[in-house]
C-alpha cells in the first residue's frame, strides 16, 4: 500500500515552499521572550520548535490537526462501534487530512500485513532456526522482573538491525530528499511491530497466573484492527476491551512537542538517528514517573487508597488521605500538568467511557470521589499551577475494570500509542529538512555576570 506515501510524497513541496516562505518573511520576528525563570524552570513557555502533528491549549486542550478528541470520535472513519481507531489517526497526523474509509482501511491492512510478517518471521525462527536471534531472545535474555518500559525501549534497540534508513545511509547513496522514505518504512514497521513485542512482554513478565503466562511469540490476527489485535494478543477479546484499545491507543498518541517522549524521539532523531534509535529515547522519557510512568503511578495510589480508606469514601476522609500523600513528601499522581490550565479532555473521554461501560464500578466511584477533592487540596498548597486531572488520573481504572490489573504495565500501553504521534513527526521532520536541533546552554555564573 502506497497511497499513504504516495500523499505525503505529494505535499511534501509546497510544504517546504511554504515553511521557506514562512522564513523568508519572518525570519527576524519574535515569538516570545526568555526569561531567567523560564530558562531555570524547565523551559516552560519558551516556543523553541516546530511540530505540526498536534498542538496544545492551556484551556482547550489537545487537538490533533486541529480536531478534538469529539472531533476524532466524531469525524474520523474505520470505526467499529464508538471509538475511533488509532489507524485513522496515523493517516490524519501524516497528512493534515481526514482520510476515507477506503484509506483507513488500506492503511490498517499495511500495518497488520506487517505485524504478521514480523510475528511469523520470529515465531519461525525460534522453531527452526534458533542460529537466527530475534528480538524476543533479546527479551528472554532480561530478567523477567525488568521493568516492562525497560524491556520495551531494549526492545526497540535491539530490532534497530532491521532499520531501512540506518542500511541506506551506511551505503552512501541516499540523497537528503530521501530521507523520509525510509524513515517512513521504519516508522510503520516499528508502529506493527511494537503491540507484539508489547503483548509478549506482558504475557512473559507482567502475567503471573500460569494459565495466562506465555513466552511464546503472539500470534497476529492480521483481519483485526491494530487495537482489536493488540488486546487479543494480551488474551483480551472481548468487545468492550477492544473498545478501550482503540480509544486508549488514539487519545495517547501525541500531545504537541514539547513533552518528554515527543521531545526526546524529536531531539535524537534530528541528529539522523533512525526511528529505532530516537523512538527508544523517547520511551525512556516516557518512563519516568512525572510523565508517563504516573498512570502507573496512580493505580498504586488508588490501591493504597482502598486499603487505607476501608470503603469509607465520604469527603473529609478522602481529603486527610490526599493531604498525607503531599505531607509524605510525594507529589498527586494524575493531577497537575506543565500546560494544561484545566481537566484534560483525555480524561474526560475515559470519564464517559466509564461513566457508559462501568458506572458501579467500586474504584471508578473513588476516582470520581478524588476529582471532587483533590483539586481544592493542590489549590490550598498555593504552588500548584494546574490542579486538574490529568490522563493519567483515569486511564488505569478502566483497564483495571476489563481484566487488566497489571500496573506496571500500563506505560507500556503508553508506549505503544505514542509511537503513532512521535513517528509521524519524525517521518515529516525528515521531509521538511528539518535542522539538527542544538540550543544553547549558559552556566548560573554566565547569567550572575550578565545581569550584576
Ligand atoms: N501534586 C503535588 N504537587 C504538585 C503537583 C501534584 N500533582 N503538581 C505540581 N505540583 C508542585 C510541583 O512539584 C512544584 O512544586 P515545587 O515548587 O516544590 O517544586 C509546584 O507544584 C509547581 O509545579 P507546576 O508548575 O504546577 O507543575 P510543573 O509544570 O512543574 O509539573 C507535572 C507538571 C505534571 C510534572 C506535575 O504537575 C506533577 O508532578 N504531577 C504529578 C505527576 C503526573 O501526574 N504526571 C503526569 C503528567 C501527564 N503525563 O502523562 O505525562
Ligand atoms: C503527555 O501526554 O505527553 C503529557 O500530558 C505530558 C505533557 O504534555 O507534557
């Protein structure tokens, strides 16, 4: 399937006559201003690079070229009930474009027909012709209590040997303007490959029931959708599981540039790095437990929560039990964000989708409970920024309520739907000639002597 390629190709010049155009007529303009603080405090605020794929609004949130996540559910083809698929999303990022049924599934059957390769090419190599090591020996050769986010960065690491662009520009006759292409074929390869390697990593050290445990490489059933296959992969098929893949893998899937996992597949992968390389950096950004690794996070919070509350979910408990988290030192996991001024409209999504699936559910009615409370709790410390709830704040109570109840695992999932937004970017990144990004750095004594 080229049709998606063949687009990108064909936008590719008056993109790159319009971004020039841009330069030549705004080059000198500014777009802020940097301040002490801003420099000391994270870079908050500094507009400091181009991602096209999606942008961020302090009060409306995310949209994804332009489209909320309404929109999305709304407006973008393939569906198989409610939720949008994360397929259609892949062809929107690349193209600005809302696709037809027609592209979406194309593009789908690409994917799958990938996966499959892959998985069939592994599952015979560990039959026949165990000379022939594949990423999954790779794995089997981590200990199996390694970090699932660990495993799937290694993971991505150890399939770099597979990467198109890495061959060609070894071989010295890849023009500039070609870059994209292959970038553009490890890129989808690696979008196939990671809900396998994901689902296998879950089944080997994340499952602890016999029954449901497996080292074996998953089997891809190429006639489902990337969602509907990881979840069957993980040994979940029914409807309603299926569901919250597609909306869990579509609402993950990019949150503008400037984010740890965006930023870091961004900043590697304009020193040319291929797509295995700077999508693995982004992992280990993802990995961390003030952005992706929260979701994480709150689940083990939740459970704390249950055990210390007893069932008892009135106000004022609820609030004392939020109040000793932060008197302990440690931060809310799930609330709070470096843009957003509001609630998160991924949470909100995932707060309709239990509200629909899961009303009664017993943790679903705390995690309501705490979007009463905790809000007013990080307000009264008088430094919290954004006291709303974030993704990550509902995300694991949904896949608690549908069987899985691994936490550690939850990054992983993360992992899996970001590669959608970070891999696009890239794959454009490359097509407009984008510049290896470099900013400068000054030492405290460089500005103690700038401003005495
Ligand atoms: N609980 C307790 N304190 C908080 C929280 C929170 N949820 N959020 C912010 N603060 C504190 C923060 O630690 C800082 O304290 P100090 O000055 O003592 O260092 C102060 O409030 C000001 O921070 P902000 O400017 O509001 O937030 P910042 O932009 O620096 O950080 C987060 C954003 C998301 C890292 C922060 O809100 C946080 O740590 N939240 C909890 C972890 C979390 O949910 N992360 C997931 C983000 C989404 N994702 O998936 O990546
Ligand atoms: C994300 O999805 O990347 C998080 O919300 C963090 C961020 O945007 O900074």
């Amino acid at each position: 399937f080229d049709g998606l390629k063949a687009q990108i190709e064909s936008q590719i010049p008056s993109e790159i006559a319009r971004l020039k155009a841009l330069k030549t007529k705004y080059g000198q303009e500014k777009v802020g201003e940097v301040t002490v603080n801003m420099l000391m405090g994270g870079m908050r605020g500094i507009v400091g690079m181009l991602y096209e794929t999606s942008l961020l609004d302090a009060n409306d949130g995310i949209r994804f070229r332009g489209l909320t996540i309404p929109e999305l559910q709304e407006k973008l083809p393939g569906k198989r009930d409610r939720e949008p698929i994360p397929e259609a999303l892949l062809f929107l990022l690349l193209t600005n474009k809302v696709p037809t049924e027609k592209e979406v599934e194309a593009l789908r059957a690409d994917l799958m027909e990938r996966a499959e390769k892959f998985a069939k090419e592994c599952a015979m190599n560990d039959a026949g012709n165990k000379s022939k090591k594949n990423v999954f020996d790779a794995l089997r050769a981590l200990p199996e209590e390694t970090h699932p986010m660990t495993q799937l960065s290694a993971a991505c690491l150890a399939m770099q040997n597979d990467s198109k662009f890495l061959k060609m520009y070894a071989s010295g006759t890849m023009k500039k303007t070609e870059y994209w292409k292959y970038i553009y074929e490890d890129a989808l390869d690696l979008i196939a490959k990671l809900p396998v390697v994901a689902a296998y990593i879950y089944k080997r050290s994340c499952v602890k029931e016999a029954a449901r445990k497996s080292s074996e490489v998953p089997t891809v059933d190429a006639s489902l959708d990337l969602a509907a296959n990881f979840s069957q992969m993980m040994g979940f098929s029914s409807n309603e599981c299926k569901e919250l893949m597609r909306l869990y893998l579509t609402i993950h899937a990019d949150h503008e540039g400037g984010n740890v996992s965006a930023h870091a597949t961004h900043l590697v992968g304009s020193a040319l790095s291929d797509p295995y390389l700077s999508f693995s950096a982004g992992l280990n950004g993802l990995a961390g437990p003030l952005h992706g690794l929260a979701n994480q996070e709150v689940l083990k919070w939740l459970k704390e929560a249950q055990v210390a509350l007893k069932g008892d979910y009135s106000a004022e408990t609820v609030k004392t039990f939020v109040e000793n988290t932060l008197k302990s030192g440690r931060v809310v996991p799930g609330y709070g964000h470096a843009v957003l001024r509001r609630t998160d409209p991924r949470y909100e999504c995932q707060r309709e989708f239990a509200l629909k699936h899961m009303p009664d559910d017993e943790m679903f009615q705390l995690v309501s409970r705490l979007y009463e409370i905790v809000p007013d709790v990080l307000k009264a410390t008088g430094k919290v920024q954004n006291p709303w709830p974030n993704v990550d704040a509902h995300s694991g109570v949904l896949l608690q309520h549908f069987g899985i109840k691994e936490e550690n695992f939850y990054t992983v999932m993360f992992g899996v739907s970001r590669s959608i937004g970070c891999l696009s970017q890239l794959i454009l990144s490359r097509a407009h000639g984008y510049a290896i990004e470099r900013p400068k750095s000054v030492t405290s004594k460089w500005l103690e002597e700038k401003f005495q």
